[in-house]
C-alpha cells in the first residue's frame, strides 16, 4: 500500500510539473517555442518505440522513385538499432514495377539486406507479402494495422501513411488497380483491427485538416501532417530516425516536433507541417459549433459577403485556379477575419481561436505561408451543390457546422449575376453584387492581334466611401528573363500577401525537363517597393479528378535546361469558358530569374474587374496604353 501510494504521488508531481511547464510555455505565436515540448519521459526505463509505415507507392516510384530513396534514407537513419528497443515495419506497394505489386511488410533489417541490389521487393526479404492485393482497399490497410496491432512490448506505437494526399477526399493511390482510400475506408480498417497510435502521421499533401483529425481522434493521441502540398522530398527520415535511434525516450510530442524541424530543413520551398493534439478535436470543434448559427445567421439575413471575404482572403492550400480547385484554408487565419468582419461574434471567435491554440501543439512553414498556423479547414470556394452532396460524409466534422456551410453553399450556388461596375465621374470605380463583393482586383494585359491577353492583376480595396481607384498602369510587371535578354511574360494572379511585407502570386506554366513534360504552378513571393523576389515550382497533372499530385523533382527551382512555356487564360463566349493561350516560351539557364521592369510589348492596356462568391466575373470597359507613351 505505501508504495501504490508513493506512485500515485510521484504521478501527481509528474502531472503538475508538465503542466506548469506547458502553461509557463504558452504564448499567442502558434509556433511554441521548445519549452512546450517535453522531450524526454521521466520514466527512468527506456521506452521502446515501433513505427510502422504505409507505403502507397504509386507513380511517386514507378516514375520517380520516391519511395525506393525514403526506403533507403530509412535505413540511414535506422543505422544498428535494437529492434527490441526502437523497430520500423514497412508495408510497401501498389506501385506498377517489379517488387512493388500487391503489399510487402518488412522489418528495416529485412529492407537493409533487400537494399544491397538496389532494387526493393525483387528477393525474399520481408515477413509477409500478398501479390494480389490493392493498397487502395480497405482490407489490405486492415490487415496491416492487424500485424502491427500483434506486436507486442512497445510503450510507443507510430503510424505513418506515405503516399499522394488529398485533404479531406482520401489518400494513396494504388496505380496498378486505380484505387484509393478514402476516409471511410480508412476508418473502418483503423475501427476493425482496434488500433490504437501515439501519432498518425502524414508523409502525404494537404492533410492538415480538422477534417482528417476527425477520422483519427478515437485511435491516436496525436497527428503530424501539412496544410499545403508537400515537396517530392517529403520527411527526412535519415533525420528522424537517427535521432529517435539516438534518443530513445523521446516523447511522442518530442518526436513530432522533431518531424516538423527535420522536415524544414529540407531545402525544398512551401513547407508547412504541425503536429496537433487530437484529444482536443471534440473541443475545438464544439467551440466552432457555437460560431456556426452566428455565421449561418448572417448569410441568410444576407450580409453574405461577411462570411464570404474571410474564406476568400485566407491562406489557400491546393489553390489551382485554373482547375478551380481549392481544397482548404488557414482556420485560424479565416476566423481571424471573421472576428474582424462580424462584431456580433466576437466572443466565439475567440473560443476557437483559443481551442486552435490548444489544439495545434507545434507548427512551422516557411515564407511562402506566412499565415499557416498549422490546422485547415474545408473551402466552399469551388464547391457547389452538386459536389457537396457527394463529400458530404468526408467534410461532416459536425452537424451544426455542416449546416451552416451547406446554407453557405446553397446561397452561393444560387447566385449567377454578375457584379455591376460604374464608373465614376471621380476617375472611380463603384461595384455592386446582389450577394457582396469577393474580390476587385486591377487587371493587366497585353493587346495582341485585337485580343487583350491578360498578364496579371492585383487586389485593390476602396476607400472610406467605398470606391475603388487605379493609377495609370506605367505598363510594368514581373516576367522571367535571362540575362542575355530572353524572356517569357507570366500571367501572375495575386493571391494574398506573405511574410515580411511581401506579395504573394500564382502562375501555370508547363516544364519539360529531359523527355518529361510537366504541368505546374510557379509561386512568386515579391517585395513590392524593393521588388526583392523568390519563386517556387510545383509540378501537378490537372487531369487527375482526384489527386493533384506533387511529382518527385529533387528540387522545386527551375533547372538548366528546363522549357518553360507560359499560359494566360482568355474567356470565349462561344464555348463559354476560358481558352489556354500560349504567352511565351524561354529555355532556363543559370541566369534564369523573375525581372520587374516594363514588360515586352507593344500596347497595354489595364482596368478593374469585380467576382462575386460564385465566381461570376465583371470587367470595366479597358484603357489602352501604348507602350511607348509611358
């Protein structure tokens, strides 16, 4: 009895150290600094540690070799470990090359002798292994999860998918049988075999979701995922596995946070990653269904453009214009807006401000999203009611808030009237919407056989008395160039600002690097009074329904060599739609860079134009400019 009673005090102290060392620890920056990451266990035994991976191999191998290098980099970090006191299990697959059909589960021992070819999959190394099966079927995850359910004596268990993400529409693709998991699935496999995990991890895009935290609340304590698109270089498991192998009582929220560091170190741009308390989840969640009838009250009382601007201006994630696509936002950064917009729910907003603060332990991203802050939430930017019945089951996180965002839905869908510009006798614009205004943006182009070509635009807000204005276009923009006078114009979409003062644009534009032709997306953060700039590119296939997918480049910078082909869109009333028109083609080389200066041209020609929340588009009548007058 007195030591039962010993234990239960040692446990006490245990409990109010950690926690006045949290609380010492809080701050109102969503990146917490060390102090509010225990590390290490106070337990004086070392704990043992098993981390399994799901392996969806995909294109990711069959056509850049992504998982056979974080195999390989596994191993590195692995190194000599005792297995008994830190072990990595594998099931790979679902990839269409030798060694790769079906699911292989290996240990990192058996993958080190398999590794000494080259090539996994191809011998005998592995424990078990079904040819035949799918790892986009929920079955082939279930008996996964009940092999790593079946191993015994580790205090700490980690799971981590590795493959394409999708945020809330599922995850992994296997190639050989076009099959992916989705969430449903997942759950029933996680429901099923009766896991249970420390951390769930994402080495896959856009799953920083409050959606996807859902579907694991009930079977791990934590999550590590990212809001954005990964780079193909994905975690740096040479990184995290020496030092878990090097430290083996950390923490689970020791290793997460070590996730998230390791994995900005990698030099690829766009980088967000978090790691989130999902005990949390049910809190946050009941905090964002108090704001809920306050939101749905203002959309039908019909101040809709108050809801709708905060899910317009906040970060983005998956944004690809030119597909509508967009996948989620920045929760905290939206309800941010919220609260700066709708006064009357001031206090709920900062309930879920606060349940975000709780909720997201640690968090990083890098310049280029500067309002990350490590948990998103589903966009209705491109979603109408057609689509929502079909994700319905996917983006439920509760029904108080999927009533507010299907109201939100319906009434947006609804609406095909285009905005009204007037122009002013004042050298202003006015603009009007039966709904409010989601964005009024300047607009500049190109005047080319008695086409005007669109090659950028950028936000513009009006004055007290609610009237836009624009200065006379001087007819200069940013472009690429080489130093020896080669050029492509861009037409670069101003999506929202960055760190540190800087602008934040998006472009499509097609790479062809050796025999593969790429479609991406070029990121421009630049400093508009200096005109300091960084650029990242991201090669996706906008023919996937599904998946858009980050392929494996070793770097996201342009390369010698490269073919970049530059696109702007220009809308056709016979087809009603926007046609791909070809805006220039420049081959990279080491001088390759983004210019600000007069853009090659004969005649501009500038204007404004007004969306509304169901992208209906108006532009004012345009003033033409020629480029030698300026």
């Amino acid at each position: 009895m007195i030591k039962r009673s010993a234990n239960y005090f040692l446990i006490f102290c245990l409990f109010l150290m950690a926690f006045f060392i949290f609380v010492s620890g809080c701050s109102e920056s969503n990146e917490l600094n060390n102090d509010n990451i225990n590390l290490f266990s106070d337990n004086p035994l070392e704990k043992s540690t098993l981390i399994a991976v799901y392996m969806v191999g995909s294109d990711l191998e069959s056509e850049h070799k992504a998982g056979t290098y974080d195999l390989n980099t596994m191993i590195e970090g692995y190194g000599d470990s005792d297995p008994e006191k830190f072990n990595v299990i594998v099931g790979y697959g679902g990839a269409n090359v030798t060694g790769w059909e079906g699911i292989s589960i290996a240990t990192m021992s058996q993958l080190k002798e398999d590794s000494q070819d080259g090539i996994f999959g191809n011998e005998n190394f592995y424990t078990e292994r079904d040819s035949g099966a799918s790892m986009g079927d929920e079955k082939t995850l279930e008996k996964f999860l009940d092999y790593i359910m079946l191993q015994k004596g580790y205090d700490q268990k980690y799971l981590i998918f590795w493959d394409h993400g999708n945020g809330y529409n599922g995850y992994g693709f296997d190639e050989i049988y076009e099959d992916e998991l989705n969430f449903s699935e997942i759950k029933q496999a996680m429901i099923n075999s009766e896991s249970s995990f420390n951390i769930v991890g994402f080495d896959a895009c856009l799953m920083g979701m409050i959606e996807v935290a859902c579907v694991f609340e009930s079977h791990a304590d934590y999550l590590i995922a990212s809001e954005e698109l990964e780079p193909g270089s994905g975690w740096m498991y040479d990184l995290l596995f020496d030092y878990q192998a090097k430290n083996p009582k950390t923490s689970p929220e020791g290793f997460g946070k070590v996730a998230v560091d390791t994995y900005m170190k990698s030099e690829d741009d766009k980088k967000t990653l978090s790691i989130v308390n999902l005990k949390e989840t049910d809190n946050l969640i009941s905090n964002l269904d108090c704001l809920s009838d306050k939101l749905k009250n203002e959309i039908v009382a019909g101040n809709f453009e108050k809801v709708g601007q905060p899910y317009r201006y906040a970060e983005k994630f998956g944004y690809f214009p030119q597909e509508e696509e967009q996948t989620s936002v920045d929760l905290y950064d939206f309800i941010s807006g919220i609260k700066a917009r709708v006064p009357s729910a001031s206090d709920e907003c900062d309930l879920v401000l606060a349940g975000i603060n709780s909720f997201v332990l640690y968090s990083a991203h890098d310049d280029f999203f500067d309002n990350a802050r490590g948990v998103s939430i589903c966009s209705p930017r491109y979603i109408d009611s057609q689509k929502l019945s079909s994700i319905e089951d996917n983006i439920k996180i509760s029904d108080e808030w999927y009533d507010f965002f299907e109201n939100y839905v319906e009434i947006k869908s609804s609406d095909n009237v285009k905005p009204e510009v007037t122009y002013n006798e004042d050298d202003t614009f006015t603009v009007s919407d039966n709904l409010g205004v989601a964005e009024v943006k300047a607009e500049y182009f190109i005047e080319s056989d008695s086409e005007s070509l669109p090659v950028g635009d950028k936000y513009i807000i009006p004055d007290t008395n609610g009237r836009y204005y624009i200065s006379v276009w001087d007819g200069k923009l940013y472009y690429l160039e080489n130093e020896n006078g080669d050029y492509a114009n861009l037409y670069l979409e101003h999506i929202g600002n960055a760190a540190e003062g800087f602008e934040k644009y998006q472009s499509s534009i097609e790479v062809t690097r050796g025999e593969s032709t790429e479609s991406a997306m070029i990121t421009v953060i630049a400093n508009p009074k200096t005109h300091e700039t960084m650029m990242s590119v991201d090669p996706y296939e906008p023919d996937s329904e599904l998946f858009k997918r980050s392929a494996f480049w070793d770097t996201d910078d342009l390369k010698s060599g490269d073919v970049v082909k530059t696109y702007t869109y220009v809308y056709d009333e016979e087809s009603d739609d926007y046609l791909e028109v070809l805006l220039g083609t420049l081959t990279v080389d080491e001088t390759t860079r983004i210019s600000y200066g007069k853009i090659p041209g004969i005649t501009y020609s500038f204007g404004i134009s007004a969306e509304d929340f169901n992208g209906n588009l108006e532009y004012s009548d345009l003033v033409i400019l020629n480029a030698d007058s300026n």
